[in-house]
C-alpha cells in the first residue's frame, strides 16, 4: 500500500472536513479563540488520535485506505472498532466540536451538524449496505453487537 495512496485519502477526507472549511469559516466570521479553549484542544486532540489510529488500522489489518474509492479489502473488527462502528466519523466529530469550543463560532457549529448530518444518512443508507455486501455474515453480526455512533463500555470480541 503506498503512503501517496493514504496521503491523498487523508489530505480530501479528513483534512478538508476538520481544516480546510473550518479555516475558511474561521477567516469568512472572524470568530477568534473563545472561552472553551482548552476542552476544544482536547477534543481536538483526542479527535486527531482517533482518527491516526483508525488510518493505520485500515492500511495494516484492512489493507485499502479511509477513502471510499480506496477502501479496504479486509473488514476491521479491532482496536477502536471494537467499542463503535465509525470511529474515525467519530473522530472527526470530536474534532469539530473541538473547534467549535476553541473559537465559541456559530458558523462552526451548522459546519459540525452539517457533517454528522450527511453522515447519519450516509452511513446506514450507502455505506453500511455496501460493507454487508463485500463482507457478509461477518459484517452483519459485528452490525448487529456494536452500534454506529455510542460505543459499548466492554470492547466486542466477536
């Protein structure tokens, strides 16, 4: 798997969501750092590991990148996939919201619900049918034991 194939993927998914349109939101409202500064950073922070260890789960156990057009050929049942179903959504979020909190900005916050949006339609209408396909039986009963969104307080161990 090459590093520019996962580059690429990173660069138009992840990066443009929590970077790009936040910075250009940031530079369009003038919003600048407010009072939820340091629970934003961590958010942000926690967000970034998240979503860092899911990339390198997806090009070490799943073989393919985080990128629909790249995606992996083998399905990822571990680390962080043990406790929720889209962790690196999850990740993104965080990191949103983390934004959000630092810069106390309006135009973040319809920017975070706009991407939980897309991806609450997304992920059960497209993304979930497709992984019951190329994987089957698998997929569905790692569906059916850990939940989209809420992590499990124990980790599944399928």
């Amino acid at each position: 798997m090459s590093r520019a194939r996962h580059l690429r993927a990173i660069l138009l998914l992840p990066v443009t969501v929590t970077v790009v349109v936040p910075a250009f939101l940031l530079w369009r409202s003038g919003d600048g750092i407010g009072s939820g500064a340091v629970p934003g950073i961590v958010l942000i922070a926690a967000g970034v590991v998240l979503i860092a260890r899911t990339i390198a789960l997806f090009a070490r156990v799943g073989e393919g990148t985080l990128a629909p057009w790249d995606a992996t050929s083998r399905l990822v049942v571990v680390g962080p996939y043990r406790y929720v179903r889209n962790p690196m959504i999850s990740g993104v979020l965080a990191i949103l919201l983390g934004e959000t909190l630092a810069f106390w900005s309006a135009s973040l916050l319809t920017w975070f619900a706009a991407v939980f949006a897309v991806n609450a339609i997304y992920m059960p209408l497209v993304e979930e049918p497709g992984l019951s396909r190329r994987f089957g039986e698998d997929y569905d009963r790692y569906r059916a034991n850990v939940r989209r969104w809420v992590p499990r307080l124990r980790p599944w161990t399928g």
